[in-house]
C-alpha cells in the first residue's frame, strides 16, 4: 500500500489581471506627471491693467516689442 507524502506541492498562481491594472496605472501616471513639466513656450509680456472692459468689433494684429526692442507679430 502507497502512502501519500505529507508535503504539499502547490505551484504559485501568477496572478496577471492585477499586474495589468498596476502597469496601466503606473503609464498614466507618468503620462500625466510629464504633462505638467512641459513648458509652455510664449513670449512673456506684462498686460496693463484696466477698469472696465469694452467689446471691440475691429479686427486687430497683436504686435509685442520686448524690453530688449524685439518686435514680435503674432508671436513671429
């Protein structure tokens, strides 16, 4: 007659649908960080400040001269 050998011999469950989640987390998550570390490129100017609005119907061209007396038309 055959004993049965008391050791247990389980093979470990690799569990692939929680590794999936973790990994699609961890891509938005760095997808969304380097989001905000891009820098904006613009021209920096400072705005005057006004008290009131008013609704202009003209068409206008904005043209920035910087501190250093560079002419920009339409950010060019």
């Amino acid at each position: 007659m055959k004993l049965k050998s008391m050791k247990i011999d389980h093979q470990p469950k690799l569990m692939i649908i929680p590794m999936i989640d973790i990994i699609f987390f961890l891509l938005v998550f760095f997808m969304m960080s380097m989001l905000t570390m891009v820098v904006q490129k613009s021209v920096p100017i400072q705005l005057p400040q006004a008290a009131t609005s008013k609704v202009s119907l003209d068409e206008v061209l904005p043209i920035t001269v910087a501190s250093d007396g560079t002419i920009y038309l339409e950010k060019k």
